[in-house]
DNA sequence: GTCTTTTTGCCATTTTATTGCATTTTTAAC
DNA sequence: GTTAAAAATGCAATAAAATGGCAAAAAGAC
C-alpha cells in the first residue's frame, strides 16, 4: 500500500497526517507480522532519519486503533501487539511460548459462539498457542 | 472441588501444599471468571484472614501454571488473567473492550488450522472481542 | 522435635504504558 | 506565503504490572 493511499486512510479518519502516525502505519502495513510499539520505534529507528519519542508512537498507535486504522491482538506477553486492518480480513495467530513470536495465519475465521443477553459481539479472534519451529529445534538456546 | 482435591493436585504435581498455593488455587477454582493476580489478591483479603503478599501471589500462580493447574489466557488488557484448568475443557471467553470483563462462553473449540512446518500446536483459543451488557446499556458509565 | 529444602515477605528494580505541559507542527483562512 | 487556531509532539514525571535478591519462615521427611 502506497504512502498517499495511508495518508488518504488517516485524512479519512478525520486526523491529521502526521510523519509520526505515517511513518507507524507505513512501519505496520510493511511487518509480516504483529509488532509491539517497542518494535515500531526499532523499525523506525533503522528505516528513518528522524525517528519519533517513545510515547507519540503509543499516542500514534493509540490513534490508529481507536479510528480503526490497527487492531491490537489478545496476547499471553507482556506487550501489545498490533496489526494493520487491511482488506483481506479474519485470520488466526500463532503465538510461540517460548520467545512469543506473533505470526499470522491463513485461517477462516471461525463462526460466532452463542452470547449471554445484551452482549454484542465485535471480532472473533483465533489464537493458537504453541512452539514455533526454531524453539521446538532449539535453534534459540 | 474441595480443599483435599485441590491440596492433592498440588501434590501430585510435586510441589508443597503451601497456603497460598492453596489459597490462590481456590480462588480461581471459586471464581466464575478469569481473574488477575490482583483480583485475586482482593478476594483472599475479603475471604481469609491471612493475606498472602502480592509478589507471592505472582509466584504461586506462575508454579500454578508452569505445572498445568492453571492457565494464562490470551488478553487485550495489560494484566494477565487466569483460570484453573478444569476437567470440562476448552471454551471461548468474552472480553468486553470497555470494562475488560472477560466471561467464558460454552463454545466449543474451533478446529486446529494448519500451521507452518515445524510449529506444533498446544492449545486453542477463541476470542470473542465486544461490548457486555452493562456497558452497551450504559449501567456503568 | 530436628534437619533439609522449599516457599514467603519485604524491598528494590524492570518493563510497559500513561499523564501534564510547554513547544512545534499541521491545516485552513486569508 | 503569512497568519492564526487547533492538534500533535517531545520531554520529564508518574503509574501499573511484573520480576529479582535475599534473609526469615514454613513444609515435609525423619
Ligand atoms: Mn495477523
Ligand atoms: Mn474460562
Ligand atoms: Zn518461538
Ligand atoms: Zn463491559
């Protein structure tokens, strides 16, 4: 996806198209995987000049997910984990106990269990928890 | 389930019968949500005389959960939440984005997706993302 | 009860995230 | 392109959740 179209996005929400939240949605929609705001500003970091304060990219993230722009998962670790809302839609995670590598997957989005009265369902969010192959191996000691 | 069910499950496991091992285990087997240690620390200060420290709390529930007694559930909050790992297994739970209560659901758990190779699967977790009943009528504003 | 090992309490520290406020940037109007 | 209003940022302080070190206490074996 292409800067104009992420600046178009952010416009649309009704913000203001700031290098910060460009630069984290660029950094987001690039990943092939989930980051932690903590791995945002490393990406930043090696891909930029100017590389935002620690607290505008929770405040940009921040942003992002409250206009529907990321997603923050359901995770086991410490840290959130976000990933851009694209087209294609609905897959599962895989999340590793070991060292909590975050990786999607080509999963369909399973069907909406029955609620309690007045709950509204939102998202339905699969996550498989698991050894990834390089700490099943021991490739990670 | 009873104290000696429970002190006996610790054992079994091969660790000491300690009180606020047992205490921590009641607790989330008593609980009809996921709690976080903090909210177990609040319910052991209104149903015992002795409270245990908080940093002994963190430290039963991780022996807890390190030998299958307790599981850590995939969370969009900051603090981690908890269930004791019953015999009736593998339900959904609700997790309200305002209020951040997370209720379990009778869901049946969804199919294992396939997974890259070399990842192994240990458990499945289904998510319901969304509004409770209180907060979408605004009960609790 | 005595002995050995494990667990606990307390304090300090770490990790992750949030708040307050002065300064800077963005955008729109001119 | 200047200017003015609104919104976003940087920086320091603070908060929330969790972890680590170590001496004292409790559990279990005898
Ligand atoms: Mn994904
Ligand atoms: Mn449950
Ligand atoms: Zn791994
Ligand atoms: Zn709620």
């Amino acid at each position: 996806m292409t800067d104009p179209d992420l600046s178009r996005r952010i416009r649309d929400a009704g913000g203001r198209v700031t290098t910060a939240r460009l630069a984290v949605l660029r950094c987001l929609a690039d990943a092939d995987e989930p980051l932690t705001p903590d791995e945002v500003l490393e990406h930043l970091g090696r891909n930029s000049d100017h590389v935002p304060d620690r607290v505008t990219i929770y405040r940009a993230i921040d942003w992002l997910a409250v206009h529907g722009l990321v997603r923050r998962l359901a995770t086991v670790g410490r840290a959130a984990r976000y990933e851009p809302v694209e087209d294609k839609e609905a897959h599962a995670h895989f999340q590793c106990r070991r060292c909590a590598q975050t990786r999607c997957l080509p999963a369909p989005t399973p069907p909406l269990p029955p609620l309690p009265p007045g709950y509204a369902a939102e998202r339905v969010e699969l996550v498989i928890h698991g050894l990834c192959a390089a700490c099943r191996t021991g490739d990670t000691p």
